[in-house]
C-alpha cells in the first residue's frame, strides 16, 4: 500500500464516475508473476478515496472529495492561475532573491530557499485567501530555512533592513546579545493588494531548535483571538512551517497537535505547511523516521494532508486556497506537504556530496521552478520573453537599489525586528514610564470583600462537596480573624487584579483543584454532570474574565503555550503551574531558550510566571526539587558587583527567582509583577506542606496600603534586640525557616541565632543582606538549606553574601551533602538527614576550625 501511495503521481487518473464507484470498495491489487518475480500492475486501487487519507471519513469529507474528483477529471479546470501576460507579480522572482544573497555574500549562512521557492507564493496565496474570508491577523512561526526570503516577500520587511544584518562591522544599539538574522522575527501591518484589506502578520522569533516555536505561536495566536473577542477564530489565524525532519522527528509537535481542539487552547484551525526537502541535515528519510510520510503525525487529529509537487506552481497555488478554505469552513489544522528538494547542503557552506553523492547529482541537473514555470509560459504564449527579462531586471533593480541603501547603516536595531510590540506600555523609544513600583497592598475593604468571595458559592441551588464545604467554613474563619493561609493569599492576589481590570489566566495539569487539593478555583456540581462555577468570575461587574484550565499532560507544549500567550499584552498575569517543579525540566528548551533569554536575544519583555511546587518532605527523589540551582546558574546578575537601586536591578536581570515563605509575600510578588513598570519572567518555588503549616499564616495587616513585597525577612525576635550578641546568622529561604526556627526553640538559642530569609533569591538583595550582616556584627554567617550541597542555593547565595562583606567572613554551609539523587527515598534517611544538617546549623562550634576561602 505504500508504495501504491507513494507512487501515485505515475497513476493514471479516474473520471468522477469512475472513481466515485470505487469508495468503499475493496478491490484486488492485480499481480503479475514474471519469472516467480511478483510485480505490480500500474493500476489505481483503493480501498478508501484519495490514497486512503483518513480525514475522509469524517463528517467534512465531501468538501475534500468533490476537489479532488474534480482535479482528477481536468486539472487545469482548477487551477485558476493568470494564464496571460507576465508571471504573478514579484512571487516568482523570489529564486532572484536568493541569487542576489548568494551574489553579494557567498560566504555567509543564510539557510536558503532554493529548491522551495513555491513556498512564497505558497504563503501569500494562504494569507491571500484567509484575508477574502475576513482574516485581520496571521501569525506565523517557521525554522531558519527561508526566512529571509518570507521576510522580505510575504512580510515584507524592508530589504535593506535584511541586506544590512550581513554587515559585520554594524554596531548594536540594542542590550541584550542580540541574534543571528535567520531567527529574527517581524511584526507589520499593512494592506493586502489582492483583497484591499488591511492585515497584520506576525514572525515569532525562534531558536535553532526546531518546532520548539510551535506551541509558543499557538498561544500568541489564542491571545489575540482573545483579546478581540474571536471566539471562532474567524480574524487570527496561524500558519506553521516546518523541515520533514522536524516534522517527523520532534515530539512537540504532536503535542502541539494534542492541544488543537482543547476548549482552553484550540487555535480554530492551523495551516501547517512542510518543506518537504526529503533530508533532514545529512539523514535520509528512511534513517529519520518509520512512517511513510514525514506528515503522518498530523494523522492524530484526522487534519487533511495535501501532498503536492513544489516544481509545479500552480498546484501548489491550487491546493494552498483549498487548504486555506478548509480551515476557514472548518476551523481544523490542516497540512500542505511541499514536496520539493535542498539544492545546497544544510546550509551554503556545506558540501552534500559527502553523504548524499547520487541524490545531488540529480540536483544538480534540476532546473530551478522559476525557469521551469517561465519556460512553459513562454511556450504557452501567455507571457514573452521580453516581458519575462523585463521582470526579471526590474526586481534585480529593487535589490540593487536596497543593497546601496543598506550601506548607509551604521548602527544594527534589533527592537526594529520585534515580533509583538505592546502600544503604550513603553515610551517612544522603547523605555519604561517609570523606575518605581507603587505599593502591593489592598485597603481592609477589598481584602474582605475577595475573602467572602473564596469562601462562598455564588450560584444558587449548587451542590459541592462536602469536604469543600468545610474548607470554605475555614477561609470564611480565616477572613473574619483577618488572617489568610497560602490559597487564601493566591486568591487575594488575582481577585484584585481581576478587579483592577487585569486578566488572569493559570494553566497546567490539576491547576483547577490544585495538585495538593488546596486551591478549588473551580467548582463541581455533585448532583449536575459538567455544571462548574468559577468563584473568582463573579467578584465585580467590571472585572476582567479568569481563566484557569487544567492542560493536557504536557509541560513542554502547554508551557510553550503559555509563554506565547504571554508575549500578545502586558496587561494580563499569566502563570503556568508545574503539577511537580521537577516536572519542568521536560520544558527544559522553552526555558532555556525562551524564558530565560528571550529579551536578550530578541528585545522581546514577556511577564510570564512559572509556580513550581518544591520541598524535600521525605517523598523520594521525583517530586522534591524544582531545581532551583539551574534556574539561579542562569540569571545575568554578577555576584561580585554591588548594584544600583532595586527597581533597576529589576530592569536589569533576565529574570526574577523568589521562594516565599508566606502568604503575605506570595501575595505581594504577584500583584507586583503587574504593577511594575516593565516585564520579566517571575520563577516561583511554591511550597507544598507550608499550604496547610499552622504557622504559615499572614495578618491582614501584611497586606495593607503601604504594604510591600520583601526581598528579605529579617530577624525580628528576640535576637534583634540584642544584635551584638548573636554569635550567629543563619541566612535561608523557604520552608527550612520553619524547621529552623522550631529547632532554635527547641534548643532555647533564640537570643545566640539569629535566622534572616532571603524571599528574592535573584536579583540577589545585595543591600538588605549588606544591611543584615552589619546588624550583627558578631555573628559568623551560615547558609542553611535543606537540598544537596551541589544543588539547591548554596552555590549562587556564597559568592554574592561575601560581597556584601567584602569578603572579610566566610559563609559557611549548613545542608545535605553532595548527592546525584535530589532526595533520598528511604524516610528513616531524610529524617537523619534533617537532624543531622539542624545540628550543624546550631553547633556554633561546628567551623571552629573550618577553612574557607
């Protein structure tokens, strides 16, 4: 059966009749024994229509069947392509762009388009298309391989923006690292020429890892329809590209896939298209996957899978307006596979031949599609060949012209490439309004009024759970003490944001119950299937709408998700929690390579929050660490440097690292994530037994106008009263405080220990800890954590508390020692573990004769 689909261009086509009277007909492959060799007969067999693509037995097939019938009966009647004067504007002449770049800069990677160059008018036909049927808005992600060339004629970038990127000697004007020209994106509106419509198209900006843009374009592209109010998807749409390699090989796409029809996350319909270069780097197609088609993933959604010959335009032209039609009658994914061909190696410095001798061979004797389409025009008559040189020369001029331009640049603007700007966040030229953070708190009123709101249900005749009725008995109790655990505290938060207008969405596995059963965002009819009421929509008539969706089981893709979401307006509070923090490192690339320095490479501010539950409880080694030291190895503050004002070193880092201790502050550091004056990736550690400790608790009082969040919690007992003579200082973060504190009690070392949190592990609270150490000015220091010595904060908080003292004192260590494993699975063992790690803490005897450095 493969090879009969395979091979199916060398079939000869069926009249409507006849093939109308072979569906659903299992008719016999007819064999031929020559010699005892069985062959096949170069007839057509099916056992479904159109080479048994499954989306035809769905309830849209006709749509797909009556095409195709009507291409098999006369081709041409289909291809409503300009048969007379000049080729179809400058879309053919995009293989001249690529002529050009190798022309002026031979020597340079640029991942070109050649032996693809249909994919341009592949593009515009979709965007074309889209546009008659009232799309305002295309996003789109793609690998490097012709990106310029989509820039510059689906996009329309200004050439000489793109020419100038090859200058070597141009100077940034931008912070940050910046990034190479083939993973830049580009955001613009203007008027569509065939429809006079105005649209804005969108290139997200990428990384080499390829499809890891996927998710994060689908997210942007459910932000904007959110934002507009398409509910059908019927204004923004998206358009993803891909390499067959990719396709085929990398797993986020069928998790992006996996997310096209959940409520909380479709898109209403993708167009998907392969540049089907039949290699993937230097891996033949029958190394690189088990499946037939590098499309077959797009199989798990029944999405339609156009296979279609790149050297034959106006098929290509054909099938990308009914690809284009199916998704705007559908509003479901579906594929275009360009099946085409890489004329130079991965890129124009590699050399084929090493590893693909005859493949190129035949390459190399291919003519190129431009002078393929030109010549059969020519010889149809439906253009000349003056009229053909004469585009030709014109669309040279235009590069020329471009190319003399460019010289002219002297400085490179990477903010000139941003792929999502926010009107009227910024100054004109790019900067904050301001340099300060007015304060968190709430007045007493609007405290009481969110407390009510958690502790209620505000449709009548609704049913809940016992068990969460009583939950709710006990935040009612809470409010009215004037005190909030950590759900209370969360709930504080988002309730007055969405009361101040700003939108709220938290995504993630089980983050509408909360993995830990604390939070209850959503509640459950118990006698009413499907009947829910989200407490937190029915606060104010003005606020804004929450979301909070549980995902599908994927970290990589939702994050993704999320994080592109994230990128469409500063005025929204988006979080993705980790049902575990040690789960994250499965979206390991999205943090890596877009969270933690997505500003940096692309100038591009995104506020999203990742809540990852951390704490080493006795639970094994999965589910206790969030791995915080990858997180802080990663943030761009120097340890060696006492730095400006706090708001500044806010401005200044990649990202934000706390691990709050209390509700209170928990509650401070999401409010300010908003109110701030400008935007950064916030990490959270969140706790996991401190959501019910009887001692994680905050007054309201933490939380009033005024109020604050606080980088650091100092000493405030009976060793602050007599700070000259605390022999000790324990820094820590975290749920070990309250281990600590207990154990101080226990061993009547209040007025000797004093045990000071650091809550903003990053930016390091350089003057707070400067401030605590000179407090007690007879005290050693001990950083005191309850993760491994080679993870967990030690590594990070050492250097940076020694510059605060001018290293004149070392900072001796109080934890777990080195281990492979986050945690021990044995709970006789974590417990020896803690007990041994308290008695080092409180040992002042225990560096005496320590040497360190």
């Amino acid at each position: 059966m493969h090879r009969l689909r395979t091979c199916a261009a060398r079939l000869r086509p069926l009249t409507v009749s006849q093939a109308a009277q072979t569906v659903g007909q299992q008719r016999p492959i007819t064999v031929t024994s020559t010699g005892g060799k069985r062959t096949f007969q170069p007839i057509r067999c099916y056992t479904a229509p159109v080479a048994s693509e499954p989306f035809l037995n769905g309830t849209s097939s006709n749509y797909v069947e009556e095409m195709y019938y009507a291409w098999l009966e006369n081709p041409k009647s289909v291809h409503k392509v300009r048969r007379s004067g000049a080729p179809a504007g400058v879309e053919w002449l995009v293989q001249r762009f690529e002529e050009f770049l190798q022309k002026k800069w031979s020597a340079e990677k640029r991942f070109g388009l050649e032996g693809c160059e249909s994919l341009i008018p592949a593009l515009k036909t979709i965007i074309d298309k889209s546009s008659e049927n009232g799309v305002e808005n295309v996003i789109m992600g793609m690998p490097h391989r012709g990106r310029l060339n989509v820039l510059a004629n689906v996009i329309r970038k200004e050439l000489e923006q793109i020419f100038c990127q090859f200058d070597s000697k141009l100077e940034a004007a931008d912070e940050g690292s910046g990034d190479v020209k083939y993973h830049l994106g580009m955001y613009h509106r203007r008027i569509n020429r065939v429809t006079d419509r105005n649209i804005t198209l969108s290139l997200v900006a990428n990384p080499s890892h390829l499809e890891a843009v996927d998710p994060v374009v689908q997210g942007k592209t459910k932000a904007e329809q959110f934002y507009c109010g398409d509910t059908d998807g019927k204004r923004v749409m998206s358009i993803l590209l891909h390499g067959d390699a990719a396709f085929a090989g990398q797993g986020i796409v069928y998790e992006t896939f996996h997310l096209s029809d959940l409520p909380s996350y479709t898109t209403h319909g993708t167009v998907h298209v392969v540049v089907n270069n039949q290699i993937g780097f230097t891996t033949d197609p029958r190394m690189a996957r088990s499946s037939p088609y590098p499309t077959d993933v797009a199989r798990v959604v029944n999405a339609p899978i156009f296979h279609v010959n790149a050297d034959d335009p106006e098929a290509v032209i054909y099938v990308c307006k009914v690809a284009a039609e199916w998704r705007a009658t559908f509003h479901k994914d579906v594929v275009v596979d360009l099946v085409c061909y890489r004329r130079m190696g991965h890129n124009e410095m590699d050399e084929p031949m090493f590893t693909q001798p005859l493949m190129y061979k035949q390459i190399k004797k291919q003519k190129p599609v431009l002078q393929k389409y030109a010549e059969k025009l020519i010889a149809e008559g439906a253009v000349s060949r003056q009229e053909y040189e004469e585009e030709i020369a014109k669309y040279d001029k235009i590069c020329e012209e471009a190319y003399a331009r460019s010289k002219d640049e002297k400085i490179l603007h990477i903010k000139h490439w941003l792929d999502s700007p926010w009107p009227g966040f910024f100054t004109l030229d790019g900067q904050p309004k301001s340099m300060s953070c007015p304060s968190t708190g709430l007045t007493e009123d609007n405290l009481n009024h969110i407390g009510q709101a958690a502790s209620s249900v505000p449709v009548e005749d609704f049913t809940i759970h016992g068990g969460l009725s009583r939950i709710l008995k006990g935040r009612a109790e809470m409010v009215k003490n004037r005190m909030v655990d950590w759900a209370l505290g969360e709930y504080m938060a988002f309730g007055s944001l969405l009361k101040e207008g700003i939108h709220i969405r938290l995504s993630g596995q089980d983050v509408e119950r909360g993995t830990f059963s604390h939070r209850h965002h959503v509640l459950h009819d118990q006698n009413v299937d499907k009947r829910t009421c989200i407490p937190m929509n029915h606060l104010s008539p003005d606020q804004a709408p929450y979301t909070v969706c549980n995902s599908s089981l994927s970290e990589y893709g939702v994050l993704g998700f999320e994080l592109g979401f994230a990128m469409a307006s500063p005025n929204a509070l988006i979080l993705w929690e980790a049902q575990f923090g040690d789960f994250q490192n499965t979206a390991q690339c999205i943090i890596d390579q877009f969270i933690c320095a997505g500003q940096a490479k692309w100038v591009r501010q995104n506020g999203i929050v990742l809540l990852l539950p951390h704490g080493l409880e006795g639970m094994g080694p999965e589910h206790s660490s969030a791995r915080p030291e990858r997180f802080l190895q990663m943030c761009n503050d120097d340890p060696d440097v006492l730095p400006d004002l706090a708001v500044r070193q806010l401005y200044d880092c990649n990202w934000i690292v706390v691990n709050c201790s209390t509700p209170a502050n928990y509650f401070h550091v999401l409010r300010r994530q908003i109110l701030l004056p400008f935007r950064k990736p916030l990490i959270i550690f969140t706790p996991k037994s401190l959501l019910r400790h009887p001692e994680a608790r905050s007054s309201f009082d933490e939380m009033l106008p005024g109020t604050h969040f606080q980088r650091l919690i100092p000493e405030a007992g009976v060793a602050a009263e007599r700070p000259e003579a605390v022999k000790r200082l324990i820094f820590c973060t975290g749920k070990v405080y309250y281990e600590l504190t207990k154990e101080r009690k226990s061993r009547g070392l209040e007025d000797t220990v004093a045990i000071s949190r650091i809550e903003q592990l990053s930016p390091f609270p350089f003057d707070q800890v400067k401030a605590e150490t000179e407090r007690f000015p007879n005290a050693d220091l001990v950083w005191c954590q309850e993760e491994h010595k080679n993870q967990g904060y030690y590594d990070y908080v050492k250097p940076r508390i020694r510059t605060t003292t001018q290293k004149a004192k070392p900072v001796w260590y109080a934890g777990r020692d080195p281990a492979a494993a986050p945690a021990t699975g044995n709970k006789n063992t974590h417990l020896i573990e803690l007990r041994r790690f308290l008695d080092t803490a409180f040992h002042l005897d225990a560096f005496r004769d320590h040497f360190s450095l």
